[in-house]
C-alpha cells in the first residue's frame, strides 16, 4: 500500500467511513478504477445507490454485487431520501446521551455534595425521591465527571 493509500485509509478510519470488508465489494468500477475506492464505505453506498436508483439493477443484484443485506441497503436508502449524502455517514449506535442523569440531577448532586458532604451511595436515595429515577451510583460519578469536563 502506497503513502498515499494509507493516509486515505487513516483518514477514513478516523471518521469512521472505512468500509470494514471492502473485499466483498464486487462491482466492477470499483475493480478497475482508481477513483473508485470499495474501503470508502460513503462512496461504496453512493454507488449501491445509484446502481439501483439510476442504472435499474435490482435491489438484490446490487446486494450481491456490494456485498451487503437488503435490510442494510433499504435502511440507508431511507436515510439518503430523508438526508441526502450526510445520511450515508455511519452512525454511531446505541444511547447519544446520558437519559436518567440529566443536567439537573447532576447539579443537584453536585451541590449536595458540596453542602452535606455525604457520599454518592447516600445520594442515589434522594436522587430517587426527588426526581422519580432509580441511578446507579457509578452513573451519578459519570454524570459529574462529565460536568467536570465540560467546565474545563
């Protein structure tokens, strides 16, 4: 692999778009061409895409043709017509944000700890009766260091 080639390849690892199994991409534009590159997982969706939705192949020939599950190609088909090009980014999955341990309950125990000095186990019951949510007491840690980090 080239300096080049590897630079393109760290690019794409580090925002996430490098195709985790480019030797499944079969099409031949991505074969013979250097322009076409099946280790950007942006540009192999594009092209599925296009094949299907411009050149009329079906949605299962372009599948074995890239590799990939109709499943896969229908969910991010979907996201291109609600997103258009940013739609084909891979997403990170699971939880964005913290959903118990909010803003509030975070500056709450913080002041709580500050004016009665008790201990994060202590708090998870007034957490509980204040607010209506049962926390772990790691979460409660996580939620402060998280306050913490934001302040720097």
């Amino acid at each position: 692999m080239s300096a080049t080639e590897e630079t393109k390849a760290h690019f794409l690892a580090s925002h996430g778009a490098l195709h985790p199994r480019p030797e499944r991409v079969r099409d031949p534009l991505f074969q013979r061409s250097a322009f076409f590159d099946p280790r950007d997982l942006v540009q192999v969706r594009y092209e599925s895409l296009r094949r299907h939705l411009i050149d009329g192949r079906s949605v299962a020939a372009v599948c074995r043709m890239y590799g990939m599950s109709r499943q896969t190609f229908y969910h991010f088909a979907h996201a291109f017509q609600q997103q258009g090009l940013p739609g084909l980014l891979p997403r990170k999955r699971g939880p964005k944000r913290a959903r118990k341990v909010t803003d509030e309950i975070v500056a709450y125990i913080a002041a709580e700890r500050v004016n009665s000095g008790r201990t994060l186990r202590q708090l998870t019951a007034d957490v509980h009766r204040k607010f209506g949510v049962r926390v772990h007491r790691r979460s409660l840690e996580r939620g402060l260091a998280r306050r913490e980090k934001k302040r720097r």
